[in-house]
C-alpha cells in the first residue's frame, strides 16, 4: 500500500469518525434537550365580531406575541353565521398543528360554527361572544335575558344591492354603547372605522354547536351592554365553561378595555391538557 493510498484511507476513517461523533452529540442533545410537536404553542385564531375589525384584538395580540404564540386574527366578513363559518375553518385547515380559537361577541356564533369536525381545534375561548345551540340565533340570545340596548342605538339600515342590509351603530352613540370603559378618543375612531354586519347574520340560525365537544373558556365585561351578563353567565355555565371570568366594570369590547385579563385566559386554555 503506497503512502497516498494510507493517507486517503486515513482521511476517510478521520471524516468517518467525525461523523459518529456529531451523530453521538445530536443524540445526546435530543435525549437532554427534546424537542417535539408537543413542546410548541398553539397557533391562537382570533376572530372579531360585528362593529369591529381584526385590529380590536391588538392589545391582546401583543401580549400573546411577547409570549412565543403563532397567531391569525382572521378579517371575519359578518355576511352570514355560515358563510362566516365556512371562511373561518379555511383559515383553520391552513394552520398545522393544535388551534386555540377564540371569538369576540358574534364572532363567537362563527367560531361555534367553525370548527366543522377539525381535530386540530383543541380549545374555545367566548369573549363577551355568542355561545349559541343548534337553531339559536344572536338575536335570540342577546334578547333572552333585559338589559341589551343595541336595538335602539343602530343606524338606519343600509341597503345592498342583493336586497339585504348592513348595520351600523350610530356614531354619537357609539361610545356609550360598545366601548363606555374606553377614552372618548379611541371610540370616535372605532365609530369611524367599523365595519357593518348584515341585518340577516343576527337571525340565522347557528349549526351543531362545538362547545358541546370541545372545551371551552369565556371572559366578558359586567357592564356590557350588547350581550347582558346574564346572557354570557347563562351561556358559560351551559357550555361547562372550564373557567369564567366577569371583568367589573367592563363593556363589550373587554379584549381591548382589559387585554391581559384576555391573553391570560386565552394561555389557560392553550395549556389546558
């Protein structure tokens, strides 16, 4: 055997030991260190109802996100609890791995609707949202117990072309209604820039509800005044709500009023085995 060939062999059993020993040290990290499908977060699915844009979740997103959460804040279209429905659980089976979904006000009539059997949705959280049974419809709910004053504050409907209408809240009274926790200043926005909701999405009746088969969470102001407390009470307890919490004081838009008692919730569930 010449000298080059002693060198080449050499070489090759040095590279191959090398290759052993990052093999060895790989292994060894892994069985120190494991890293798998089970030690990530959740992806949390924010869904927004009517009046409100993806943008009322952003105090709450902040904190999930300053948290390691993978998180969507789908632009829920408010045509119709289907339809809604149906948008929402594509963005759903886009996501890998274990969901969060949590739903604000008539978001949560979409986000019962939405899961439709997707075996990655681990938890449900209701944020001052409907939480309805199969047939029920939000105006069936928010009218089920006194103290909503929604109806007297809309707009005059605006008509579509289709035939149907979209519902606004009056601006001069939008404050007092939707956000009275909130400065004045951040509610004459929000008047501004809210989105409408056909008059029809709050009389169609929900599907098989999901709540009944996955566990679920709900948080909502004691002060608000589209959904009374009771309502959300009577629907929490109906749902075996894995925890409740009423925030004192609180209006509708609790996720933007009080942000961290939101994102804490939200966490509970997604560590909830």
């Amino acid at each position: 055997m010449n000298m080059l060939t002693i060198r080449n062999v050499t070489r090759l059993l040095l590279i191959t030991a090398l290759s052993l020993a990052v093999i060895l040290i790989t292994s060894l990290g892994t069985i120190m260190n494991p890293v798998s499908a089970q030690d990530s977060k959740p992806t949390v699915v924010l869904v927004h109802g009517a009046f409100a844009e993806s943008d009322s979740w952003n105090g709450v997103l902040t904190k999930l996100i300053a948290k390691g959460y993978p998180t969507v804040a789908a632009a829920n279209p408010l045509r119709g609890v289907k339809s809604d429905a149906d948008y929402v659980a594509s963005i759903l089976k886009s996501i890998e791995g274990p969901i969060v979904l949590v739903g604000h006000s008539y978001g949560g009539s979409v986000i019962t609707n939405a899961v439709n059997g997707n075996p990655n949705v681990k938890a449900l959280v209701y944020v001052a949202g409907f939480a309805p049974d199969t047939g029920e419809t939000a105006a069936d709910l928010s009218g089920r117990y006194p103290g909503s004053t929604l109806g007297p504050t809309l707009a005059p409907p605006v008509a579509l072309p289709d035939g149907g209408k979209d519902l606004y809240i009056q601006q001069s009274k939008f404050h007092a209604q939707f956000a009275a926790d909130l400065p004045t200043s951040d509610t004459q926005l929000m008047a501004s820039t809210q989105r409408p909701i056909m008059e029809a999405a709050f009389n169609e009746a929900s599907g098989a509800p999901a709540w009944k088969s996955i566990p679920s969470w709900f948080i909502y102001g004691e002060r608000d005044l589209n959904i009374p407390a009771a309502v959300h009470a009577f629907m929490a307890e109906r749902a075996n709500s894995k925890e409740t919490i009423a925030v004192n004081g609180a209006s509708h838009v609790v996720m933007i009023s009080h942000p961290d008692a939101v994102a804490t919730l939200i966490e509970h569930a997604a560590d909830a085995k």
